[in-house]
C-alpha cells in the first residue's frame, strides 16, 4: 500500500503516476520546453484526503522560459502565493518551460475512498 500522500496525473493524457513519499513540502517540478501542460495532483490514491490549501512559487517575468543559461538572463524574482482548494483535486497550470514548486497542507483520511475521477 503506498503511503499518504498526493498523485499526481498528466491533465492532457489522464496518466497517473505514483504518489509522493511525503504529503508536505514536497517539491513537485515539470518542465516541457514546447508546450504548456496541466496537471492534475490527487489527495491519495482513492481521493481520501483533502487539499485544504497550497503554496506555489510564482515568477512575475512573462519573459523568463528556462535556465539561467538559455537566454543571458538574471536568475528572475521568485514569490509565493498561497490559495485554498478543500478538496481532493488541484490542478496545476504550467506555462511551457515552467519549474513550480508546491507546498500542500492536507487533511488526512477525510473523505471516503473512491475509484471517481477529475475528469467527470
């Protein structure tokens, strides 16, 4: 059985993947050169536990796409936001060349296990 923590699965393709070994300050990073992608991270493998509130990293810089190195750029100013989701879903929207990183606060074994999906 694996541990409580979030899954996390590809929006586009509907691919889940295996949870992540801690349910808190789990650094979660994806990086597509060419394309914006959407996520989908999932409170436990049955959707049993709740998202209550996540912290991300935000980049003001719509120019900033990539390393230090691609572009002769300065490293950009990186902020955290915070948002409240209470529920067992967040989807996560990232632009193309994108590193994010998440901090999820969980409540745990608050919801009935269940096979339901995101996806309707």
């Amino acid at each position: 059985m694996f541990p409580p923590g979030p899954v996390l699965a590809e929006g586009r393709t509907r691919r889940t993947g295996l949870p992540a070994p801690r349910s808190s300050a789990q650094p979660k990073t994806r990086r597509w050169i060419s394309q914006a992608r959407s996520l989908i991270v999932q409170a436990g493998a049955f959707a049993e536990h709740t998202i209550r509130s996540v912290e991300h990293t935000v980049c003001a810089d719509p120019s900033w796409t990539g390393d230090l190195y691609d572009y002769g750029h300065t490293p950009p100013t990186v902020t955290v936001t915070s948002a409240t989701v209470d529920g067992p879903w967040l989807r996560v929207e990232l632009a193309r060349s994108t590193t994010i990183r998440l901090t999820l606060r969980l409540d745990l074994r608050t919801r009935v296990p269940s096979y339901r999906t995101p996806f309707g």
